[in-house]
C-alpha cells in the first residue's frame, strides 16, 4: 500500500489489484459465512451494473456483518465506497451500489420474494474458482 499525501494527513491507498471487484466482494461474504453466494454477469445485458453479487446471511446481526466486511475490503483492496447502501438497519435485504457491481445481502424469505435469479435470468451465472485457484476467464 503506498500512501498520498492530501491537506497535509497521509491518507492509505490501496495498490491496483488484477482480482476483479466481485471477487473480492465474495470472499469478503465468504468470511462471514455467507450462503447461496451468486455472482451474475449483466455485461452482455447492456444494463447499469457489469455484476451482481447476490447472498443469504440467517440473521440481522449476520446480513449486517456480511455487508461491513464487503465495504470494508472493497475499501482496502481496491479503493471503492458504495455510492449508496440501502437497508441496512432493517437488515432483510442490503443493496450496496459499487457502480459495476451491485450487492445483494438478503434474508432466505426476502431472496425467495423478489427472486432477483429470475428476474435477471438472462445474465450469466459466473462459476467461482475455489479460493486460493487462480481465475480463470
């Protein structure tokens, strides 16, 4: 990590990284046991997200740690904040807008209700490397 100087603090910033921003985003959901982790291509789809990151968490207090640890190591890695984060004290479905990627935290029930698989079926499903594999494209 270097560090630039900006009105006189030291601020860190993160060095570029080659892994992709949903992966560092599904790792993060990973490590907080995350389940039902999708990640689906919109690109050929012409739409306002390149992906979307969608996962179940059992419970507010774990939806909510899922989402800090993704903003947190979006921060850090790769030096990106959302531009909004919605539901996040209801805890039954965060939305966090990365710009190319949108993540979806939800409840089991609320996933099954707005069933945003169907609605997107068109995009493909990007199959995850196990962790520590290399990506393959």
């Amino acid at each position: 990590m270097r560090t630039e100087h900006q009105t006189g603090a030291a601020v860190p910033v993160p060095s570029p990284t080659d892994t992709p921003t949903w992966l560092l985003a599904l790792r993060a959901a990973e490590s907080k046991f995350a389940s039902d982790i999708r990640i689906l291509d919109l690109r050929e789809l012409g739409t306002f997200a390149d992906y979307f990151l969608i996962c179940n968490g059992s419970n507010k207090p774990q939806i909510q740690a899922i989402w800090d640890e993704i903003a947190k190591r979006m921060k850090l890695e790769a030096g990106e904040l959302p531009s909004a984060v919605e539901g996040y004290d209801n805890a039954e479905w965060i939305l966090g807008d990365f710009g190319d990627l949108i993540i979806h935290v939800f409840t089991p029930e609320k996933r099954g209700y707005y069933d945003l698989e169907r609605l997107w079926r068109p995009a493909k499903t990007v199959s995850v490397p196990e962790a520590g594999s290399p990506l393959s494209n």
